[in-house]
C-alpha cells in the first residue's frame, strides 16, 4: 500500500555509490541523491567524506533523518527531498 507524503519520510537508505545515497520514501519513491558536494562545502559533514564512515549511515528517527553512529551527524529526509529535487531540476553537464 503507497502512503501519502505530508512531509518527506523515509523507509531505507542504502549507499549507491560514492557519496550517493539511494532513498526510499514511505510513498515509494526511490531517487539517488548526490552528497558530495555538500560534504565538501560543510565542515560538518567533512567527516563523511571517509567512505567507511559513510557506508554506515542508517535510518534515523523513524524515517525522519539519515545518520551516522559516528561522528554523530544526521540529516533530515526533509533536507535530502529538498537537495533531490534541487538535483533533478538542474542540467547535468555534458
């Protein structure tokens, strides 16, 4: 049974390739966003830019964020839907 979104809400995350995560939503959407960009301009995330501490993000708060243990970081699925669509509406390069 698809659910509808109110607010963005995931149901598995799975890395896709490096610095790229496979999101699922609750409504059964399943999109690939790329987080490298972001990992190099925050500082915060910087830490993410190890591949085996990026491997192990998790679904966090019941779909309401990703994580990682460690270094403790979480995103929110609502900043991950944003930066997904964001994504798709810009020309790729050639």
């Amino acid at each position: 049974m698809m659910l509808r979104m109110k607010r963005p809400r995931l149901s598995a995350v799975r890395v896709w390739s490096d610095f790229c995560l496979e999101l699922t939503f609750i409504d059964d959407q399943r999109w690939v966003v790329d987080l490298s960009q972001d990992l190099q301009d925050a500082p915060g995330l910087q830490p993410l830019l190890d591949p085996e501490i990026f491997a192990s993000v998790i679904l966090g708060d019941h779909g309401w964020s990703v994580e990682w243990p460690e270094p403790d970081i979480q995103i929110g699925a609502d900043t991950l839907y944003l930066e997904m669509l964001a994504q798709r509406s810009s020309p790729h390069p050639a």
